[in-house]
C-alpha cells in the first residue's frame, strides 16, 4: 500500500527515495542503475523498493 519508511532487515531508510526511482525508471532509466546511483547496495534494501505494489489509489481513490 504505502512504501515502508525503513527497510524490514536492515533499518536504512528507503521511503524517501521510492518517488523518484519511480520517476525515473518511468522515464526508461535502467532499474539497476537508479538503484546503484541512490545508493541502496545492500539486497534486502533493493527489495524494499522493486517489490513495492503501490495500491494506495485503488484502496483510498480521491475523487
């Protein structure tokens, strides 16, 4: 639903930087390499972010 603010394993803070991996991979950057530049090198953080369904719009729509 809504990105955790720490990773589940490790405790580093990933929430921060969900937004713009998304941004950025949308607009055809490798995933791989978004990871690498934000700095997320440890594997349990990388899973934080590429296995987050965001289903926040489906569960509360505004309009």
């Amino acid at each position: 639903m809504i990105i955790p603010v720490r990773c589940f394993t490790c405790g580093k803070v990933v929430g921060s930087a969900y937004p713009q991996y998304t941004e950025r991979v949308a607009m055809g950057e490798d995933p791989k390499a978004v990871l690498d530049s934000l700095g997320f090198e440890r594997y349990c953080c990388r899973r934080m972010i590429v296995s987050h369904a965001d289903l926040i719009k489906e569960i509360a729509p505004l309009g």
